[in-house]
C-alpha cells in the first residue's frame, strides 16, 4: 500500500465518522422502512469509496454527500415502483390462472421426493433439470458440463431408479381413471329410423 492509498483511506474514514449520523437522518426521513435507508447510506458510501482520493472536505464534503444520497434515493424509489408494478402484474397473472387443490397429491408428492432424496445426487440432478426445468440432455451436459450422451445414460438409469423407488408412474395429476367392468355395460338400442 503507498503513502497516497493510506492517505486516502485515512481521509475517508474521517470523512464516514463525520457524515454518517447526518445522512442516515436524511436517508431515514425519505424512506419507508429502516433497512432501505441503510440501503441508501451504504450505496452513498460506496461511491465516497470510489471517490476516496478525491472526497470534498468540511462542509462541501456533507453536501456533496447528499448529492449522492439524493441519486441513490432515486434509485432506490425507481427500483422500487418496478417491483411494484412487477408484482401487481404478477397478481393479475395468479387471479387468472386457476389452480387445482393439491391435498388430494400430497402422499404422491411426498412419496416422489422421498423418492428423488434416496437418488445419488447427480442422478437427481439430471432428473429435475430434465422434469422440473424442461431442459433437454444436451442443455443439462452443457450444464453439468458432461458429455451429452453421460446424461442421457444417467437420465435413462434415474428414471428407471425413481420408478423402482416411488412405484410406476400414476399418471396426470388430478385425473382418476374409473374403469367400468365390460359386464356391468348394457347396449342402448336405437330404432333403425334413428340410424
């Protein structure tokens, strides 16, 4: 470390410990919630790091600072009415979707993940790439980085391990198939002007 990088380090300290109570008051009296006003301090901070070399003295210096603060803030604000609007579409988007009751899986859920859990761990993960992130083997190698055909292999022999462990495939979820016995089927007659 040279002189001039302990020098500006020394500087910004004096710097912090003379601005900080100031501009967490600023910052807290802007936001709603205590922890995105420590946000804001930190990331004004951060910027008075870079600027270490270069930091504004005395008084300058503060109000330089809630220059920075005043960026952030935007930031913070913008940054927030994009989660905002992003979570309102993210409820329209759940009001219109409708989804079945999953009591009725639970036994079969927790049967296939007690399933998964007993699978070594890269079959598994070649497993739910496959089923859960609808990845092709190809994509999964390049994942994984395996050859394409180790994950074929080992997506056929995990498969295979699963069905052993959780028992055959049941089929879509939600759908009981009823089977009705042939002698219990009686043939509607038509009459022939009806044919």
């Amino acid at each position: 470390m040279t002189r001039s990088d302990s020098d500006a380090e020394d500087r910004f300290r004096t710097f912090y410990t003379a601005h900080f109570e100031a501009l967490l008051a600023y910052a807290v009296r802007r936001v709603e919630q205590p922890a995105d006003a420590a946000d804001v301090v930190a990331d004004s901070f951060l910027v008075a790091w870079r600027r270490r070399a270069t930091l504004p003295a005395g008084d300058e210096g503060r109000l330089w600072l809630y220059g920075v603060a005043r960026k952030a803030l935007a930031n913070h604000h913008r940054g927030g009415r994009r989660r905002d609007r992003l979570g309102q579409r993210l409820r329209e988007r759940l009001a219109e979707t409708t989804f079945p009751d999953p009591g009725h899986e639970l036994a079969e859920r927790d049967a296939v993940r007690d399933a998964l859990s007993r699978l070594p761990d890269l079959d598994r993960e070649v497993l739910t790439l496959t089923v859960w992130e609808g990845l092709e083997p190809r994509e999964i190698a390049e994942v994984l980085r395996l050859p394409a055909a180790t994950v074929r292999q080992r997506l056929s022999r995990a498969r295979t391990r699963l069905r052993a462990l959780a028992g055959d495939d049941p089929g879509p979820p939600g759908h009981v198939a009823l089977e009705t016995p042939r002698a219990s089927v009686r043939p509607v007659l038509v009459p022939e002007e009806n044919r």
